[in-house]
C-alpha cells in the first residue's frame, strides 16, 4: 500500500476574530462551523480508507478530527507540532492595530524567515522545523488525514516543493479545504537548512 497524506485547514473561525491575529490561540468556529465539519467529513471519506487521523491539539481542528473519527471509527491523535504559527506578543490583537505600531517590519516573516519573529513568537523557519519533524516521523504507507492549520500546510508544501519562503503565502488554502499532498514529494528533504532556503 502507498502512502496518501491529506491536508484539511480547519473550518473558517468565529467571526468576532475577523482582523484579529489568533495564530496559536485556541478560538472558537464560526456559528456555521458544525455544517461546514460536515461537509470536510464528506470530502475526507471520499477517500476512505482512513489509516491515521490526527489534528493540532486546538480546539477549530480537534472538532474536525472527531467528526472524522466517528464516521471512520480511526481514532485521532494530538501533536502539537502542527499547531498554527505561534505570533506571541501580536496574539489576539487586531492586524491594523499591529500594523500601525511596527509598519512593515511583519515582512520579516519572509524576507528574514530564520531569525526574524514577532516578539516572544517563532520564526518562520521554526514553525517549518517542527512540522517537519512531525512529518519525518510519519508511517511509510496508509491514508493519512491531518487536520491543521493554514501555516504549517503552506510550510509542509513550499519546503517539499523546494519553493522559496515569500511564494509559500500563496499555498495556504482556503478554511476547510482539502488538500491532496501529491506521491511525488512524500519523502522529506535531508536537510532542510543546507538546501539554502529561506
């Protein structure tokens, strides 16, 4: 049997949280949240069979995993690794508000994505690192569905696809979307670091 891995960003959060920084918060679903899960569900089964199920640890993608899980009946797994970037001090504030005290200093995520990071977060590479970790450490066959966040996916996809850091924005997908990791980039790099990305 090959290996499959599935992708799932969780479904959209509540909408007080627009504008806001949550990354490694743990907020609330939108007031739809429960019929969205439902419709992931759908799109997740259609891949049956399920092999490995597991989630972030917050609460937005545990509510995904277990509706998985009961229609499955594979039981899901917390790793923390694939928690969403932690933005530390900026955490639950208001984007224009952070915005308007540093400028454009928050482009360091990508211009300098190695040492640069919110003051008490963590650097872009630092979130790649530990989702490749958790990635490394993956079985080398079955049907995997991971239920995370929209950085770590855009990490796991731009590093296996040998893209720079500023092209990895553009791989987040939309909240609850399914994301098939394609056969040919299962294997993880060697040495991420050495490759010279940033």
């Amino acid at each position: 049997m090959s290996r499959q891995i599935l992708l799932v960003r969780h479904p959209p959060v509540a909408d007080s949280l627009r504008g806001v920084c949550y990354g490694s918060s743990d907020v609330p679903l939108a007031y739809d949240g429960r019929t969205r899960i439902q419709e992931i569900v759908a799109g997740v089964l259609a891949h049956t069979p399920i092999t490995h199920l597991v989630h972030s640890g917050q609460a937005r993608c545990a509510a995904v995993a277990d509706a998985v899980a009961a229609k499955s009946g594979v039981t899901p797994v917390a790793d923390t690794r694939l928690r969403e970037r932690c933005f530390g001090a900026w955490e639950l504030r208001l984007w224009d508000d952070i915005h308007a005290e540093t400028g454009d200093a928050m482009m360091g995520m990508v211009t300098a994505p190695g040492v640069w990071c919110p003051p008490g977060g963590e650097t872009t590479l630092g979130l790649r690192d530990r989702v490749l970790s958790w990635y490394a450490h993956l079985p080398p066959t079955g049907r995997i569905v991971v239920v995370t966040h929209g950085g770590p996916i855009a990490a796991l996809l731009g590093t296996l696809g040998g893209l720079p850091v500023d092209q990895w924005p553009g791989l987040v997908p939309a909240c609850g979307q399914i994301v098939r990791l394609p056969v040919a980039t299962v294997q993880p790099p060697s040495c991420p670091r050495a490759r010279g990305r940033s």
